[in-house]
C-alpha cells in the first residue's frame, strides 16, 4: 500500500502528521581518543557510526559503550569527549548541539576511561 501512494506521488493519510512530529535523528562516529597514556585508551569500536535520537544523553552512550566491551569496563570508568571536552553524564545530544553546534557532514566524539 505504501509503495502504491508513492508512486503516484501521494503520501499515506496522516503521514504529514507522522513527519511533522517525528524527531530528527543524528548522525554520530564514536572512536577511541588518542593519547600518550596507555592507561586510558579504550578499544576501537565495531560499529563506529550511529545514527540516535536528540533526546539520548551521554550516561545511556557510556552505557552502550560498556556493553560492546563486554564487561571489561563499566560506564562510570568511561569519558566521552566532543571537541576535545568532557561531556557530562545529564548532557543529551540536543543539549550538546546547543553548547558545541553540530557539524552537517560529521558529528565525532572520542572516548576513553577516566582520568583519575
């Protein structure tokens, strides 16, 4: 049915709605913060591209990242930075556009385990 309405360049009754309350979503590259302490460097992630809602915060990031670690680490010994600065844990990704301005083309934040 949906391929049907498209075709003649219709669009599904409500479907105006769906898009105008929809969120957008980021488009976001995690990778390991490079440093000269060994100590801190994380390993590099599988899936180094995620696409989220405005509305995640970075507590629920480090969460997911402690995840694909299996264990090894839990979300309180993890950083992640944006533009070379510590994002706290309450911060979501709206939030973070508003401070820091995300870029159009590539949104790149860098992780790593806390200093201590």
């Amino acid at each position: 049915m949906y391929a049907a309405f498209h075709e003649h360049k219709q669009n599904l009754p409500g479907e105006d709605e769906i898009l105008k309350t929809q969120k957008p979503s980021v488009k976001v590259y995690l990778y390991p913060f490079k440093s000269d302490n060994p100590n801190l460097i994380l390993p590099k992630s599988q899936a180094p591209q995620l696409i989220l809602q405005p509305i995640l915060n970075i507590e629920t990031l480090k969460k997911y990242l402690a995840s694909k670690f299996e264990g090894n680490i839990s979300p309180n010994e993890i950083s992640i930075l944006f533009k070379n600065i510590e994002m706290k844990d309450y911060y979501t990704l709206k939030d973070i556009d508003k401070i820091h301005i995300f870029s159009q083309e590539k949104n790149i934040f860098h992780y790593q385990k806390k200093i201590i």
